[in-house]
C-alpha cells in the first residue's frame, strides 16, 4: 500500500512490471502512458493517495486530470477506519478514472478549517480545483461510487487544463 508518492507536479508510480518510478503529471492523469524503462501500458493510480501537505493539496485538487475523492480522516476515528478499506477499492475500481485521496484531518488542521469539515469521515469530490459535492459518515463502496458517478461533471475538469 501507498507506493505511490505526491510532488508538486503530479504522482510518481511505481511500474508494476519492472518496479521503475515512473511520474504522471497530475494533467495528464486521465491518458494512460508507457513505463520509460520497459514500456508496459500504466494507467492512473488503483489505491488511495496519501495527502501529506496542504501544497501538494492544491496541487493535486487544482492541476489534476480526473475527479478527486477526498477523505477526511482522523486516526482517533473509529468509522474513518472502518470505512478506510471501502475507500481503497474505489480507488481500484476507479483507476484511470478518478483519483481517491486521503487527508488526516489531526495533521492538516488548516485544510480541515478551509473547507470547514467538522464532521468526520467526510468525503468531498473535487474537479478543476473546486469542491463539486460533499458527504459525511461511513459510506460502503457502492455508495461511495455512485456519489462520484452522479456528482463528476464528464470532461470538465479535463477541458479547462487545455
Ligand atoms: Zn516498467
């Protein structure tokens, strides 16, 4: 889990063939593109995206190519854990699709008092930067992608990167 680190100009992914780092640049997240080492097909990330500072916040939310699914979390939590691995296979499911992301509410305090998340879990979906929708409470997966599906405006966020 989480091999998959942030910058500020996108993702860098491990190769699931040769183990070589690859980066994506959150642009250009929704095309899938060839490892530079072995030249297998990658796609975007299938697991959840540990969010580790708020600049790497805005540059993920603002610059990336798919929808992202945010998580508000804390560990003291106990809902945010159970729903955690919920959230893991959205982020499979929604590989090339979307991206998950998970922000630790106790060790980013600004961005939880930014988009004033008092409840936790909360999920909020983001699409060229701005906050699209948002939920509270522990959702199972299915209802976790539907929230995505019937909130993602299709080719939005994609169009105004062009
Ligand atoms: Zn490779």
């Amino acid at each position: 889990m989480n091999n998959i680190e942030l910058d500020e100009r996108g993702l860098l992914l491990p190769c699931p063939q040769c183990g070589q780092r690859n980066r994506m640049n959150y642009e250009r997240l929704e095309r899938s593109f060839r490892c530079g080492k072995c030249h297998s097909e990658l796609r975007g990330p299938g697991e959840s995206l540990r969010v580790k500072t708020e600049a790497l916040f805005n540059a993920l939310t603002s610059r990336a190519a798919l929808p992202v699914l945010v998580d508000f979390w804390a560990e003291w939590c106990g809902p945010c854990k159970m729903a955690a691995p919920e959230f893991d296979k959205v982020a499979a499911e929604g590989a090339g699709q979307w991206l998950v992301a998970k922000v630790n509410v106790e060790e980013l305090p600004g961005l939880a008092q930014q988009f004033r998340v008092s409840n936790i879990p909360t999920l909020a979906l983001f699409q060229a930067g701005r906050e699209v929708a948002r939920q509270s409470g522990a959702m199972p997966a299915k209802a976790i992608r539907q929230f995505i599906q019937q909130n993602q405006s299709a080719g939005a966020a994609y169009e105004s990167h062009r």
